[in-house]
C-alpha cells in the first residue's frame, strides 16, 4: 500500500497550477543547488511555520524545506497539507526534503518553459 514511483505528485499537486514533467524537470534542476530556507522538527506544521513558508515563497518562488523528526505518514501528510495552506506546488520530494514553488504574480522571476 505505498504511492507509486510519480503517484505523489498527483496528491500533492494543486489543481489550478498543473504542471507538466518537463516543467517539474526544469524546477527541479534549479532547485537542486539550493539550501533548505525551511527546516520542520518535530512540532511540525505549526501557523508559524506555515506563514514562513508564504514569506520564503513570496521572495523566492522556490523553496526547499526539510521535515524532520515524523514517521513517514505524518511527513506525507505535513508536506501535503504545507502545499495546500500555502497554495503551492510539491514539484519534488526524496527523503525528507522537498521542493515548492509558487509563482508570484506581481514580478515573477522564475519563467518556466512551456509544457
């Protein structure tokens, strides 16, 4: 009973922000040399936490975050629900890291290739 090798991103992807894997492919790549901006212990997903992540994304647009210390469902589910209160997109995830990205509408600064 597990998601299948790309079964989570159709979990965690948000409904109006579909992206294709070629765009996921892209956003991955820039983010692969960042550093985690967000790092969740064991309190978890806290309102603090969640009103980080909506700073960090409103400056960067993508983000890396780290959840630590959570069994592996309440990982899942953590990083789930951080995508829908901050209206994101899980582009990527492995381990205990994952990558979010939020285009900002005011000056976008990531332009992603068409899918």
């Amino acid at each position: 009973m597990g998601i299948g090798h790309y079964g989570w991103a159709a979990i965690f992807t948000m409904p109006d922000m579909e992206m294709s894997e070629r765009q996921r492919k892209y956003l991955r790549g820039l983010g692969h040399s960042l550093n985690p901006v967000l790092l969740i212990g064991s309190a978890g997903l806290t309102p603090a936490v969640v009103a980080e992540a909506k700073r960090a994304l409103q400056d960067h647009e993508l983000i890396k975050v780290k959840f630590r210390g959570a069994e592996r469902a309440a990982r899942d589910a953590g990083l789930a629900e951080l995508a829908t209160s901050t209206q994101s997109v899980l582009v990527h995830r492995i381990g205990h890291t994952a990558l979010y990205y939020k285009r900002r509408n005011d000056k976008p600064g990531i332009v992603i290739p068409d899918a």
